[in-house]
C-alpha cells in the first residue's frame, strides 16, 4: 500500500506512505491478532487514508500499490468481501483505551445509544427503504443505523454500527431498532471495575431494552413521553404531561446547570411512581422559567436513590452522540459510502469509527498522565484540530524517514520546515 501526499493544484510534491507513522504503532499492532495479514496491511492503509484523505480536503491521494500479481481492486474486495468483523476491532480498540486510562474500581462509564438516518440516492443499495428524515422533516430512501458509543472521563468512543434492515429485504430474521439496541447493551462488557449506566432517548425507553439493562446489572436514564402513565407509590394513576406543570408549580426548585458557556436557570422537580411493563422509576420534570408548559420534559432512570439535579446532569451527557454523529458526517465522511452490499456498508461504518478512535487515540498520548487520574475529565480539543494535529504528524514522521541518513542536519532542518509550511 502506499498514500501520496501531493498538493490539491500541482503535483510537484510527492510524498510515498508505504509504512504505518511510527507514532501510530501502538494503535494498530494489537489488530494482527484479529485479522490475517493481508488484511492487516488494508486495514491500517485504509483507516490512515480515511484521515488524511477524507473527501480530498487535504493535500493527500490514496493510491495502491499492491504485491505482484494482484489488482488494485483488492481494496475493494477487502471493504465489501472479506470476513473481517468490525465490531470485534472497534470493541478490541475502546477497551484498550479505557484500560490506558487505567480505571478505578466504582467508577462510571456510560453506554449511549441513539440510531442515524442516512439518505442515499441510489436505489441498489441493500437495505434501503421509506425513512423520515428530521434534519429535513421530510420522507427520504436511505439507511437507518443503530449506534452505540462509550463515554468514559469525559471522552467518547465509538462502539458499535447495526444497520436497520426492513422486512423487505427478506432477511430471515426481521428485527426492530429496540431489539438491537438491547442486543448491544447485552453484547457490552467493559471493565469489571467499572459501573455502566446506559443512556438512550425516548423512542428506546421500552420494556426491551430496560429488561436487557436490568439482566447486565446496568442503570438506565431516558425521556418519557408525555403519553405515558405512571402509578404513584399509593396508587394513583395519571399522565406524564398531566402531572408534570402541578409538580414543578408546588414542589419544584431552581437550580443552576452548568454548560459550556456559562450557566442554565432551570425548575426541576421529582416524583416517584412505576411505568408499566418497565417498573419502579423515579421521574424528574424540567421546565426553563420563560418556556411554556407543553416545553415540559421529564427525565426517567431506575437508579430511584439519584438526586433530581443529578439525573438531569447525567442524561445531558446523551447529547454527546449527538455531536459524535456530526463530526462523522462532516469530517470523516460517515454517509459518503457507495458500496452496494450489506457487508459493504458495514464495514465503511466501523472504518470510519476506527478512523474516529485513531484520532482519540492520538489526541489522549498529548494528554498524557492527566488520562490516568481517577475521576477526572478529559478535556481533549475538536475533532478538526485533532485532525490537523494529526496529518501534521503524519507529515513530520515521514520527513523525519526521509532525511534519516543524511549528514547535513542544517539542510535536512531547513527542508523540512520549508516541506511542513507547504
């Protein structure tokens, strides 16, 4: 394999990455155990080249160069064919990093599910049917994906893609999207030291996914709709969106909630109950002083000891997911594929959180000790200036191989400066 680095006018520049960076070595050694070596040798071109080439905003270009013998289409072959599972190297590489991080016995980690909706224009994609999308409110012909994400310290992960199918792609086995999520929360083992608390939306809160919190021995917080009924302690039944403006009138109190910029004024206030076919929760309504009362929302989790301004705070940590998807979408091409098959499109899926967790991972070695202090969260900077970091990197590593055996260390210094500031 190899990556040339050439600017986006001219080629007069050139830059041959046949080896993975130096710095990149701890990353990606651990993968030989899980694919074969020709596989391995695609894997670490194609994760680098998603981050130095991405949508060709930079001045890299992917090219091949293959063992003699094969064609370049290999690379292709090895997206949309080859046995490899996405889910074991995506897994394998966030439990290393939380690890890294060194845990301590009692601390959090949460599990965000939350699913994407991704339009395409094709029409011979698998799996493609009628879909809302939000962004847009309007139907579109696209991809549904299932995400899960690790939170831990303040730093995200991403864990797992499951693509959504519909009944009629003729699959044998028809699953919905709550039903995967559960078979993630099932499917997720973190450190033992750790405790998990698994957050999700409202459109998750269902007796299939708590149920499957519950069997792992995980807490859960969600929204719940205005719809739904809750039993009080004594007995009485009554809606969500009923009981929520006479709660936070009588028994509610101010609080301040901190946020990037600054603080938010806020009027929560808790009530104890059972949701049907869900059980005991404790629910905390949220009302801004000026919105109006339909604005209601009520925040719900099983863990009933929590105080009502620590539920709000831990279930706006969900919002991170939120930002993980779009930092996929728009620096790493997340719904760039054009792959036809449904092992194709998977694969794209867990190569790019690969490439997403690469970037983490570079990222959290500049951090260095702070990572490993219990209890403490890690600011690291945006995606895009990790990225910037990051080809800068790559560009320093392979002048420092160009220039390794020549004597005039003046002229090599030189050079590179003037090759870096191109």
């Amino acid at each position: 394999m190899k990556l040339e680095a050439t600017t986006s006018s001219q080629k007069s520049l050139a830059m041959i990455i046949d080896r993975k960076p130096t710095f990149l070595q701890t990353f990606f050694s651990p993968f030989r155990q899980q694919v074969s070596r020709p596989q391995f040798g695609h894997l670490w071109s194609l994760v680098l080249a998603w981050t130095v080439n991405v949508r060709r905003s930079t001045v890299f270009d992917l090219s091949a160069r293959l063992p003699r013998g094969t064609h370049r289409t290999s690379h292709g072959r090895f997206l949309t064919q080859a046995d490899w599972d996405g889910k074991d190297l995506l897994n394998a590489a966030a439990m290393r990093e939380i690890k890294l991080m060194r845990p301590r016995r009692g601390e959090f980690v949460e599990l965000i599910i939350d699913d994407h909706r991704i339009a395409k224009r094709g029409r011979k994609m698998f799996g493609l049917s009628k879909i809302w999308d939000h962004k847009d409110q309007r139907f579109v012909r696209g991809h549904i994906v299932v995400a899960a994400a690790v939170r831990f310290r303040n730093v995200i992960f991403p864990w797992r893609f499951e693509l959504w199918l519909p009944k009629t792609c003729g699959t044998r086995r028809y699953r919905k999207t709550t039903q995967i999520a559960a078979a993630m929360i099932q499917a997720f083992s973190p450190p033992s030291c750790l405790r998990v608390r698994v957050l999700f939306d409202a459109f998750y809160l269902s007796p299939t996914v708590t149920k499957a919190c519950v069997n792992k021995g995980f807490t859960w917080f969600s929204v719940a709709s205005r719809n739904r009924t809750i039993t009080r302690t004594w007995g009485v039944s009554q809606k969500i969106g009923d009981l929520g403006p006479g709660r936070i009138r009588h028994a509610g109190r101010r609080v301040h909630m901190p946020r990037s910029r600054g603080k938010r004024t806020m009027r929560i206030a808790a009530v104890d109950g059972r949701l049907a076919r869900i059980g005991a929760v404790r629910l905390v309504f949220s009302k801004r002083p000026h919105d109006r009362w339909k604005n209601i929302v009520a925040f719900a989790t099983n863990e009933t000891k929590l105080g009502a301004r620590t539920i709000v705070s831990i279930y706006e940590r969900r919002w991170r997911i939120e930002v993980l998807f779009k930092e996929l979408e728009r620096e790493l091409g997340l719904s760039d594929y054009q792959v036809l098959t449904h092992l194709g499109i998977v694969h794209h899926l867990h190569l790019c959180g690969l490439a997403h967790q690469m970037l983490t991972h570079h990222g959290m070695e500049a951090v260095g000790a702070k990572a490993r202090k219990a209890n403490t969260d890690i600011t690291l900077p945006s995606l895009r200036t990790r990225l910037e970091s990051f080809r800068a990197d790559v560009k320093r590593d392979q002048l420092n191989r160009v220039f390794a055996h020549e004597r005039n260390k003046t002229l090599c210094r030189k050079i590179k400066e003037f090759l870096m500031a191109a």
